[in-house]
C-alpha cells in the first residue's frame, strides 16, 4: 500500500527494538510491520536493535538503552537513592538524541520507558519532550516498576522516581489486560476508562507455519475470520459422500447462526468420467443450499482460476492445522488416512460409522450413519461436542480477539489517529 501524506508519522519507543529477542520488542515489530502495511511511516526509536523491513526506519541511539555503561552507572546511584550532576548531564545527552530522533514524528509511542526505571534518565528527558508539547505521548505499560516488590528497594520518593507513578499531561495512557490496567488506574489515580486495554497478538499464518499456498487461501478466503473450519481432505467422487457434508455444513449454518466453514480438498477423481457430473451437481446443491461463500472446494481456488489448484502433502498438513475438526462423510472406504492424520493433527473427528474407520479410531471419534441419520441432528451434535470443548472455544477466541491484523485495525489504528 502506498502511504498517504495524510496518515500521521508514528515513533515506536522503547529501550530496544527489533529484532532483539523479546515479548515488547516483539509486540514493536508487529505494530511497525502492521501500520506500515496500511501505509503509515514508522520510526522504531530505541538503545539497541537493527533495520528489520525495508519500509521501517530505524533510529538507534546507546543511551536509550537500558544496558549503556553511563546508563547502568547512573542507575546505580539512583537505586541507592542519588540524584547527581551524572544522572542531570545524561538526561541532557539523552534529550538532544531524542528530539533528533523524533523529529517529524507527529505520535510517540512509548513502551514502557514512562513506567519502569531501566533508564530514568530517558524516562526524564522524554517527559521534557512532551510536556514541551513537542511531540504527543501515547503511555504504553507492559511492566510497572511501582507494583512489583522486586522493584520497590530500588525506587524512592521524589523525583525522578515519581514520574512512574504519576499520569503525565498531554499523554494517553494504554496498557495489555484488564489485570494491568486496574493496576495502572490506582497507581496514577485515573479512571479505569482513562486507561484503554490493547492486549498481544499472535499471526496464525506464522505461527502454524502455514505453506505459502494456504497462507493465500486463508487471506483470501478470510478463513481464520470464520467462526470454526470443518476440514474433509478428499477427492471428489460420489462414494465419498460430499452432499452430505454440505447438508451438515448447511444445517451447522441455520442451527447456530455462525460462520462454519468447510474446506474440501482435493479435485474430481481423474478415473470416473461419471466424476464431471458429480461435480456439477455438488456445485448446483452448494448453490441450492446459499453456500458459495462457505463450502470451499479448494481446487477452484487456485490463483489462475482456469488451473485447478493440487495441493501437496505440506498443503494438506497446513490445513489440519488451521482446522478445528475432521467431518469425513463417506459412504464407503477400505481405510481412511485422513482419520489417521487428524489423530497426529489433534483434531476431533466427526465420521460415516464404517467399521474401516472405527478400526482406526476406536472410541476416540464420533460416529454417525451417513444413510440413516438426518443432516440436522449430525449437525447439531457437531455443534454441541464442538462448542462444548474448551480448546475449541479458545481457538475461535484467539482467532477473532487476538490476531494482530485484528488488533492493528480496531485498536492501534484508531489509537494512532487520536479516535479513542
């Protein structure tokens, strides 16, 4: 995305940056990596770390870090309680390096430097900054130094130690969970809603390792936007039994007003001519049943949509990953690897009652008969052992709270615009 001279440039502060192994640099490389993506200029403004993406500048500077032998000297004394000559010329070193740092920056984001005491002197020198009114300050507290007993013997009444504790003007305060922020609030004193909870994130595609090819699925697609993703790796012949997965994807659908998916794998076999009119009519009955945008046969979903799309052995394996259950509908089979690949997987499974498939699974899946039981009541017990299942309702949780573009879109943008 080109960036728009309209969108504010923002600074990222803290006193390391990427790619510098940590749960805050961590938390800066994903917030640069996301609002440059939507065309914002970032700054990562930090002590230590290195140019991590070609759009992200980059300004290091030692004395921001918490490291700096003058840094550690100076913190030294004050942990003993002294303000020196020594800890004044750093904070005037480090002030001069900050303002060039941030200079064209219209938002500071400051992680953490205004609530723990790794370096006071930058903590100081930013409070100079932005009470100067050179630069707006969003608080971002990961840590609080004034709430752990860790920390108490090394901090003091007075200045600076104080400026950790008390709500700075012409600042917005952030912190990451509900626990922190009522910390946040009796420490400073403010409103539980003067504080705004911006939680971490995770990137499904990367932390599943999803293959480049189901990475572009999942984005186009918006697959991990849906509420639970019923996976059948199968090629598409009639004794494999894909109407009636539709009619149970179709049932899930109307039963609990939720975005269920279903991703069928595989293309028509290519040893039935009949397999052409299969296909057709699997896609009339999709069609029939207002299905287009959920049942997915992924082999249609190629970037050339005029060359099927095969997906390999790594293909597959991402989308076991990605799924929340196996629903294997056939009406006959001699074997059944996919049972066999959910299991490693960890996937429930939800399967035709053939004794193949019961030979593998045992007790560990859960049957119906695919010519005897309707589609609604299959569906509704999907459902239920499904929602009833904790790993299931933590994946849909993370999925739809915790994904960094999620976060990056409804809470960080409007942050950085000044909407909340």
């Amino acid at each position: 995305m080109t960036r728009l001279d309209s969108k504010p440039q923002v600074a990222l502060l803290h006193f390391a940056g990427p790619p510098g192994v940590g749960g805050v640099e961590a938390v800066i490389g994903h917030h640069a990596l996301g609002l440059t993506a939507r065309g914002y200029s970032v700054r990562v403004v930090a002590g230590s770390g290195a140019r991590f993406a070609d759009r992200v500048e980059v300004a290091i500077h030692p004395t921001f870090s918490s490291t700096h032998p003058e840094v550690l000297a100076v913190k030294a004394e004050l942990d003993a309680g002294l303000v020196s000559a020594r800890f004044a010329a750093l904070r005037h070193e480090i002030a001069q390096h900050l303002r060039a740092a941030l200079a064209g920056c219209a938002v500071c984001i400051a992680h953490n430097v205004a609530s723990l005491h790794k370096n006071l002197a930058l903590t100081a020198a930013l409070h100079d900054i932005t009470q100067a009114q050179a630069i707006p300050l969003i608080h971002w507290a990961h840590d609080l130094a004034w709430t752990n007993p860790q920390y108490l013997p090394e901090l003091h009444a007075g200045y600076p130690w104080d400026l950790l504790r008390t709500p700075w003007e012409k600042s917005r305060y952030v912190t990451i969970s509900a626990s922190r922020q009522s910390d946040m609030a009796t420490l400073y004193g403010l409103p539980l809603d003067g504080i705004q909870v911006i939680p971490g994130g995770v990137d499904p595609v990367r932390f599943l390792r999803l293959t480049p090819t189901v990475a572009r699925l999942a984005t186009d697609l918006r697959l991990v936007d849906a509420d639970a993703l019923l996976l059948y790796p199968t090629r598409l012949t009639r004794r494999k039994n894909v109407e009636l997965a539709l009619d149970i994807l179709a049932a899930v659908r109307t039963q609990t007003a939720r975005d269920v998916r279903l991703l069928v794998t595989g293309p028509p076999g290519p040893h039935n001519p009949a397999n052409a009119a299969y296909l057709d009519a699997l896609f009339a009955r999709r069609s029939h049943l207002g299905l287009e945008t959920s049942a997915h046969f992924l082999f249609r979903a190629g970037e050339d949509p005029t060359t099927p799309l095969l997906l390999g052995d790594d293909d597959v394996s991402s989308l076991y990953h990605l799924a929340d259950a196996l629903l294997f509908t056939s009406a006959q089979e001699g074997f059944g690897i996919p049972m066999l690949e959910a299991g490693l997987a960890g996937l429930p499974i939800f399967c035709s009652d053939l004794p193949p498939l019961r030979e593998i699974a045992g007790e560990h899946a859960h049957y119906f008969d695919p010519a005897l039981e309707p589609p609604d009541a299959i569906a509704q017990r999907v459902w239920a052992l499904l929602h009833a299942s904790p790993t299931f309702a933590l994946r849909g949780r993370v999925r739809q709270r915790y994904r960094w573009d999620t976060i990056i879109e409804h809470d960080l943008i409007p942050l950085v615009e000044g909407d909340v």
